[in-house]
C-alpha cells in the first residue's frame, strides 16, 4: 500500500505534463478462451485441505465475452479513462482425492462433487499518457469491483459457499508500439495490487489491427491470478489464462 501511495503521488507531479495528443474513442469485445489452474480452501490454515481446482473439482477450459471502453482526450490534468466488464462463471463436476475440510463442511475422500466459480469484475481505470507517440506509455491506477463466489457441494457432505466482494485498488500501466503506415500495433498492459500477504493481478498482452473503416480486430493473451491469504476467511492461489481474440471500433 505503500508503494501505491507513491504512485499516486508521481502521477500527481507528472498530470499536467502527461496527456494525449487526440481525442480518441475506443469499443470493443473480446472472446476469451482461459483456462482455470491453482487450489483453494476456506476457513482453515491448514494447508492440508488445498483443494485442487484441475484434479479435484475437475475444471479445464471454459470461454467468454468480456467488454470495454475508452475514452481518451487533450485536456490536461484530467485522466482518460477506460471501463471493462469481465465475468467468470463457470461449473466443474469432480471426485475429491481426498477428505478436505471447506469452510464448517467436511467433503469425504472420494466424494463426487458440483462445484461454481464465479469472479465478476468491473474495472475502472483512470490513467496519463506519459508518451503518445509511436511509442504509447501509460500510466494509472485502477478501481476494480470483483464479485467473486466459489461453491462445492458434495452427494454426501452437502454445500459450503465462500463469498467475497469489493472495491480493489490497482496501480496499472501500460505499453504500446505502432508500425507506422500500417495500421498494426502489439501492446501490452496491466493492474496489480499487493496487501499484506496477498496479490492480485490482470494482465494482457495483444496484437491489433485497425483499418481505415475504424474497425480493428484484436488477438492476445490474458491472466487473473488470485493469491489470497486470509481474505475474508478464503485461501487460494488461482489463476485464470488463455488466448483471445476479438474486434473492436476507434474513432
């Protein structure tokens, strides 16, 4: 938290100096195909109750459609901002390999169990354009609403929920390099925040095109991690990734 102080206060000193040359609007879809890795458990420290999203609850690939926009301007001291709205919900049938203790529900060793992951995000990011030229640096910080609920339930043991929702402040940046005279362009950016002993991060790394009609088509990567250590009562070490592709309008 420190260091986002810090941040904030050399994006104060660097504001009038740093902006877009252009007014500019983006929209855009992205078809996002993530894969889902990592453990998690609920109300205990015991590291002995991991439960393994792949090997016990039976989670390989899902895909979805996030959505953002942006919008970026001349005006000095002001930030552009852009706003994107992603939302994992996916369900996974599986065996337990074995006897985990999740929240005040003990799931027996070879238990078939259904289980949901939900990690709805809404982000509002707020940033500078340090350089706005064929070479884009960017600079800000991140408002990201994260509505997340993972719920197991067992044939035997029954249901156990663990809910978690909220505001997370994020520092993100970003980079970005034009072919001039081409129309392409591969960037890179993303948010990161870490508090006590947990972290979390998003980030995306594309490859866009944009043609002379102000339609452009966009493929990359992206990951969500999740490190949780005691963050209302869940443990877990997430993450989501994979591949995506997509189009978008700039005017």
């Amino acid at each position: 938290m420190r260091h986002l102080a810090l941040s904030v206060a050399l994006l104060a000193l660097t504001a009038p100096f740093a902006q877009a040359d252009n007014l500019k609007l983006e929209a855009g879809v992205h078809n996002w195909s993530y894969d889902i890795t990592g453990d998690a458990r609920y109300k205990t420290r015991n590291s002995s109750n991991d439960i393994d999203v792949q090997d016990d609850l039976g989670y390989n690939d899902d895909n979805l459609n996030s959505y953002y926009f942006s919008f970026e301007h001349p005006v000095p001291v002001l930030p552009n901002v852009r706003v994107s709205r992603t939302n994992i919900d996916s369900s996974a049938n599986g065996q337990l390999g074995k006897s985990v203790l999740y929240g005040n529900t003990t799931f027996s060793l070879n238990e078939n169990v259904h289980s949901e992951i939900k990690l709805d995000q809404t982000d509002v990011t707020m940033y500078y354009q340090l350089f706005d030229t064929v070479l884009n640096v960017d600079l800000g910080l991140n408002a990201k609403y994260i509505d997340s609920r993972a719920r197991i339930t067992g044939a035997l043991s029954g249901t156990e929920t663990a809910d978690i929702s909220g505001w997370v402040p994020m520092l993100y940046a970003g980079l970005g390099a034009e072919l001039p005279l081409t129309g392409l362009s591969v960037s890179a950016d993303g948010s990161y925040v870490s508090y006590q002993d947990s972290s979390f991060y998003d980030y995306t790394l594309k490859a866009s095109y944009i043609t002379p009609w102000y339609l452009g088509v966009d493929v990359g990567y992206r990951a969500i991690r999740l490190n949780l250590d005691d963050f209302d009562g869940s443990y877990a070490d997430i993450e989501f990734g994979g591949p995506f592709a997509g189009a978008h309008l700039e005017f």
